[in-house]
C-alpha cells in the first residue's frame, strides 16, 4: 500500500511540473531548437544525442560568451537533465544537476537544481537523499516550481514516515491551483498516517468533492473517494461510505471498483435489493476485470439473502460459465506469453504512437495475453520494466543500422580513393608548374609596388617612361657615345641636336610625372584585383585538393574504433533485452497464474452455490406446494 | 456479516489498494536491470555522439556544408502542413508534418529539414509552405531567396508566419 501510494505522489507530482518552451524568435542556437523538437515528439535518445554535442561544443569553444549556445546555457543544462530523466536515464541527469548544484550559480538557479535533484532521487524510491538535496534549498525559490517544491517537500516528508511533518506544508498548499486534488488528497492521507483520524476523514471528504474536469484531478477526486468509502464501511457507517463510493465517476479508472464497493455497503447494511442496483450495471462491463468477476458471484449472493434462489442459481450458472471461459483465456494467455507473442506486441510500432499505448495494448488482435495485464502494465516498476525492453529494442535497431552504415562507409571511401588517388600526381604537377609561375608574378608584383613607394619620396621621372620613351633614351645614349668618335665641327652640331631630342623627352617625361603616377598607382590596384582572384583561386585549389584527401584518409582508425564499440554495445543490449524480457514474461505469467487461481477459487465458490442455491429454490418450491392453501 | 461477505470485501480491499504480489519478488531484479539499461544507453549514446562526427566529417565537410532549419514564429496558429525547398531550381526538400512535429514545432521546436553540399558562391533557395489558417482556410505562400555560401558551414534558419502573424511569411536567419 505505501509502496502504491509513493508512486501516485510521484505521478501527481510529474503531472504537475510545466514543461519549459523556447520559441523560434527567441531562439540563438539552432542545435538547441533542435533538441527541443525531438524532446517535445518523446524522442529523447535524439534530443539528448543533440544536445550533449552542442554542450560538449561549446564547453570546448575558447571564448564560450560568443557561441551562441550561450544565451541558452542555464535552460540548455537543466533541459538535458530533464532529457535524460524523460530517457529514465536517472544516474546521469543526478550527476548533471549535481554539476550545476555545485557551480558557482545564482541562489534562483542553485535552487532549482536542487528541487529537480530532490526529485529524481524521490522518483528512484530515495526520499533520504530527496529530502537531504531539498535542505540545500536556501534563498530565492523561483515562482514557477515554489507549489511544486513545496507538495515534494510534504511528499517526502511522508515517504519517511513523518507525516506530522508532511500537514503544515500541505495545509499551505490548500489553494494552489497545479496541484488541485492531489494536495487535499496527500494532506487527508497524512492526517490520518499522523493519527487525526476525524480531521483526516473531514479533509478526504473534501478532496472527494473537488470540483476539476482535468483527468488527473477528476482520478484523485475518485481516489480519495475510494479511500473515506472503505475507512466508513470498515467502521461500519455504510451511508457515509455508501455517499463516497456514488462521488466516484462511472467511467473512471476506480468505477468497477466504486459500484462493487458501494453493493457491499448496501448488502453490508443487510439491503441486499440495494445491493443489486451497481452489481447488475457491473457484470455487463469487461469480463477480464476483477471487480466484475466478483460481482459476477455477489450478484446471486444478493438474490440469495432475497430468498429469490432460482434467480440466484441461474446467475451462479452463469459466472460458472464466465469463469470457465475467462480462465480458458487466461490459460491461453499464458501459452502466448511463453510462445513469445507478449514481447512481439510490446514492440509493435502502431502502438506507441500515444501516451495512452498501455492502455492500447488491450486493443490489439492476436495479443489475447494483454486483457488481464491492464492493472499490472499501469504499475509504476512493471511500466519501467516495459519501457526498457522498448528502449533496449529501439537501441538494437539504431546499432544494427550503424553496423551497415559502416560497411558503406567502406564503400564511399574506397571508391574516393580510386577516383582521387590516381589523380593527384597529374594535378599536382601542373600544380607545382603553375605555382612557381604565380609567386614569379607575385614577385614582380612587389618589386613594382616598392619601385612605386620609392617615387614617392625620391622622384624618378625615367621610371615612368613608356617603352617608346625608353627606347628613345637609350637610343639617344647610344648616339652620344657615337659622337665622341666624329669630328669636332660635326660633333658641336650633332650634340646640340641630341640635346634637343633628349630636352623633348625629359620635358615630356617631368610634365607628364603627376599623371603617370597616378595612372601608375591605378594600375597596380588593378594588378592587385587580379592577384587577389588569382590567390582566391589558388587558395580553392589547395582546400579542394586537402578536401579530396581527407575525404578518404583517416577514417580507417575511427571506423574500426566505432565498428567494435557498436559490435560490443549490441551484444550488451542483446542480453539486457533477452533479460530483461524474459523477466517481463515472468512477472506477466505469474500475474495471470494469480488471476486464473482467483478464478478457480471463484469458480468452485459458483460450483458450490449453484447447487447450494438449487437445493434452497427446489426446498421452497416444496414448502411453497405443502403449505396449506 | 457473513463470512462470505468478509472474503469478498478483502479481496475488495486487496483490489484497490496497490497489489503486493509476485511483482515484489522481481522488483530487485528489476532495479538491477535498470541500472545497466542506464548504462548502456550511456554507452550507445556515446557511441552516437563519435559516429555523428565521423558521419559529418565524411559525408559533410565543413567547407560545403549547408544545413536548412524550419521554425513556427512566435505563438504562430497556422496549421503548417507541408514545406518544400528548392535550392538553385532543384528540389532539396519536401516535408510533410505530422501533428507531433508540428506541436515540436509550436513549442519552439526548429526541424533540420536539409542537410547537403553545396559550393562556395552565390545560391538561390526557394521555400514554399502548405498549410490551413485558423479560419480553415488553404494558405499557400512561397519565396525565392538568394545567398551566399562561404568556405564555413552554413546554417540557414528558415522561420514561418502565417498571414495573420503581422510577421513575413518566410524570414531567413543565418546562424
């Protein structure tokens, strides 16, 4: 009962936590959205697989305020955890919370992780370690979790065995809307655990009349309910518990329960015709249920003490005939189970398309083992035990998936390696060829640029000569040296003509300096614009050709590395999975092998009372015929 | 009462409150298990991490790498049923949204819906998006955009308004 009772506070508690949302405007890190849109479709291998990457990126990046998983680094830390948990991968999101526990954080943040440490250690069934995280609370609580800090904290409390501590926090969380139901639920409870019975019953009466159309409120309303019904019919107050049972809503998960329950408040107050009301609208429901099946033998019970015993005879026929067919379908079940269809329906992919796939799993044809594993599927250990198969299924596939990936790695590389390899020698020949050509240019580049630069301070108007211009210089030299050999009256002319010629040139060259240099300078940029393509170029060539060899070389180690860790992770989850299915199975026959020992019980009760129940109807039927007229 | 009444009543009891039965018996074993399914996938999801590098360094070089992200604006109420991209007049995408993606979405969620090579330059990318109005009614809205493909990877995020949004339909964000 109190271990039922800790998984309910942990579901309450669970259904209460809003989830956090980013939204695109926001968003600085798309690797970050990305995460969020795996985790919010329930595919948390994905998101975590997204998120510990761009985590262990950005923890590696020199200057981490310029990356941009940044702006989301305080949600980001506490989202992965909250991945992990959702991937029931509790060890890990305890030590990621317990990373930023002990950063140097602000109170608001230290305190959340604490609370969702609290938690994670309440859901593992550790309310020591749950309660030792909550008193490192100190300081500023963030709003959003205050209600749900505080209904963990009472939740804990209980969970140890300290309910008197538990009623003071939870008569302060009376008005909190999130946790509706639950807390006037868990407060009733703690009363009564601490020993105020008649404050406890006032306050399950309460929770039994919260008014809430949510599921989860309307369940615990039923739940509490259920509770004060049974504490008054133990006590014998059959109205009070006879009041609680009709609260109970007739299509809630507690209905066969409450209409069963509330027949015996009736017989129990000795109005068996009462009785017969909720019994009769009982056994018309699922036949596989166990409150239908017992009203299946307390209905004729009823006629019985009504003394209406062919009634009651034929109603006993009929159970016996109900049980004989249901037992034959739980030993058909069983047979299933150990042929291993259980575990092929458990891993068929229509059904985990909803959160409701526990419940779906009745729905399903040639899977007759799952009509009476409902109550046991909903439990909180045997639903751990089932995602597990599922996620260690899900891991097989992913493995066997890679291990073929590997082998078209294979292929890819192999074939980039013939195509490149007998390749390369050419190109990188011509390569070569063209490169020394290019630095010649580059050179010859400089050297004008620094001729340039030179002008500048020391002006040098033959340097801006054109190719005319020079020849005509150096022809004009040419010709002065050839003077020196003539006669003198031939000379004197001749110089002078030569100094003429060689006057024109200077002229044209000291006029024309200004704009000659800055065509000059023109120029070179121009020649600057063709080196920078030119080097843009040569730079592409030298990234396509590293790209071209890395697009085949080292990946040889990595490959062999990752094909052995693949290899062995797959045996690993082979044996978790058979393991852990056959424990499935085991739990799941052993649950079925107690049904069907409930059904034969039942089964010679109906034998029993059928003929005890035929004896009485033929007795009357005499003593109805010998009385005198 | 009677006695019947007694037995019935406890297996009532028994019914409601939580079974204790043969599932104790397996609890511990259960427990052990877990504990190892935890690490496993620890290791598996390692494993993950070191072949999404490898896959990415081998079929996506940083220097052609071009990755296409789709996200819903801000408290955006269009029914997003179907997007498709074109990226220089070839088709690169076309995503056709399940109600649980499109939730992902809603709740700030930003799909990869293309991963590729692409070379250094200009480029054109055209989006288009399929979808229904609050008022039920079709809308239908494309847009060709033009970018430039450097030598770092380039990721492109591409978020959707409807037209009710006062957003433009389709805004290109580089990250």
């Amino acid at each position: 009962m109190a271990r039922s009772r800790h998984v309910l506070l942990s579901l309450a508690l669970a259904a209460t936590l809003t989830a956090r949302a980013a939204s695109a405007d926001d968003l600085k890190d798309l690797y970050f959205g990305e995460a969020i849109f795996e985790a919010a479709q329930g595919r948390y291998f994905e998101a975590l697989e997204r998120l510990d990457a761009e985590l262990a990126q950005h923890r590696r990046v020199d200057e981490p305020e310029r990356d941009t998983l940044h702006y989301h680094l305080a949600t980001a830390e506490f989202d992965v955890g909250d991945f992990e948990l959702d991937y029931r991968m509790h060890h890990r999101a305890g030590r990621a919370i317990k990373a930023v526990l002990e950063a140097n954080v602000d109170d608001v943040i230290r305190n959340e992780a604490a609370f969702r440490l609290a938690r994670i250690h309440f859901q593992k069934d550790q309310p020591e370690e749950a309660l030792q995280a909550l008193e490192r609370i100190h300081g500023k609580v963030p709003d959003a979790i205050r209600d749900d800090l505080e209904f963990l904290r009472a939740n804990v409390y209980s969970a140890l065995g300290r309910p008197a501590d538990a009623v003071p926090v939870l008569k302060k969380l009376q008005a909190a809307q999130n946790l509706k139901g639950f807390a006037a639920y868990n407060l009733g409870i703690a009363l009564l655990q601490a020993g105020h019975s008649p404050e406890a019953l006032q306050q399950l009466d309460q929770a039994g009349q919260v008014a809430s159309r949510d599921p989860a409120t309307a369940a615990i309303r039923d739940k509490s309910n259920m509770v004060l019904g049974r504490m008054m019919l133990e006590s014998a107050r059959f109205d009070r518990a006879q009041q609680s049972f009709d609260r109970v809503r007739l299509d809630g998960p507690y209905s066969n329960q409450a209409l069963l329950s509330a027949g015996w408040a009736d017989a129990s107050a000795g109005n068996y015709e009462r009785a017969l009301v909720p019994w009769r609208i009982l056994i018309d429901r699922d036949t596989t249920d166990s409150a239908v099946q017992e009203a299946r033998l307390a209905l004729p019970f009823a006629y019985g003490k009504l003394n209406v015993y062919g009634r009651a005879a034929l109603l006993y026929g009929q159970a016996l005939d109900s049980f004989g067919g249901e037992l034959e379908k739980v030993n058909t079940s069983i047979r299933s189970i150990r042929e291993g269809t259980f575990l092929k329906a458990l891993v068929r992919e229509e059904i985990h398309q909803d959160n409701n796939w526990v419940v779906r799993l009745r729905m399903l044809p040639d899977a007759p083992e799952t009509f009476y594993l409902t109550s046991l599927m909903a439990s909180h250990d045997f639903q751990t035990a089932l995602h597990n198969y599922l996620d260690l299924e899900d891991l097989h596939r992913k493995l066997v998936t890679w291990q073929g990936s590997f082998d078209a790695f294979d292929d890819l590389i192999r074939l980039r390696r013939a195509n490149y390899e007998p390749l390369l020698p050419e190109v990188d020949a011509q390569f070569r060829e063209l490169d020394s050509q290019m630095k010649l240019r580059v050179e010859q580049r400089d050297q004008l640029r620094k001729r340039l630069q030179d002008i500048l301070t020391a002006p040098r108007p033959e340097l801006l000569a054109t190719a005319d211009e020079r020849i005509a210089l150096e022809r004009i030299r040419h010709v002065e040296k050839a003077i020196a050999g003539v006669s003198e009256e031939q000379r004197a002319e001749l110089q002078e003509r030569v100094q003429h010629l060689k006057g024109v040139l200077i002229w044209t060259l000291r006029t024309e300096y200004p704009q000659r240099l800055t065509q000059a300078h023109k120029d070179l940029r121009e020649l600057q614009r063709h080196i920078d393509v030119l080097t843009a170029q040569y730079e592409s060539f030298v990234r396509t050709r590293q790209a071209a060899v890395h697009s085949y070389v080292g990946y040889d180690a990595p490959i062999s590395r990752l094909r052995t860790h693949v290899g062995s992770a797959l045996e690993q989850v082979d044996m978790l999975e058979a393991r852990q299915g056959a424990l499935i199975e085991t739990v799941a026959i052993n649950e079925l092998k107690a049904r069907a020992e409930r059904l034969e019980a039942y089964q010679s009760q109906a034998r029993y009372a059928v003929a005890d129940s035929y004896d009485r109807a033929t007795k009357a039927q005499a003593e109805a015929a010998g009385a005198p007229q | 009462m009677s006695r019947a009444i007694l037995v019935v009543l406890l297996c009532l009891v028994a019914g409601v409150f939580a079974p204790a039965r043969a599932e104790d018996t397996y609890r511990q074993q259960m427990k052990g298990l877990d504990e190892q399914v935890q690490e496993v996938k620890s290791d598996v999801l390692s494993i993950a991490a070191e072949l999404n590098q490898l896959q990415e360094r081998l079929l996506y070089p940083s220097d052609s790498h071009l990755a296409v992200f789709v996200a819903l604006s801000k408290g955006e109420t269009l029914r997003l049923d179907a997007v498709q991209i074109r990226i220089d007049g070839q088709p690169a995408a076309n995503y056709i949204y399940s109600f649980k993606e499109l939730e992902a979405l809603q709740k700030g969620g930003v799909q990869r819906i293309y991963t590729g090579n692409i070379a250094t330059g200009e480029h054109a990318i055209e989006i288009s998006l399929n979808g229904k109005l609050a008022n039920g009614k079709d809308y239908t809205y494309s847009q060709q955009f033009a970018f430039t493909k450097a030598v770092a990877p380039k990721l492109m995020g591409v978020t959707l308004a409807g037209p009710d949004s006062g957003q433009p339909a389709i805004q290109i964000g580089n990250w």
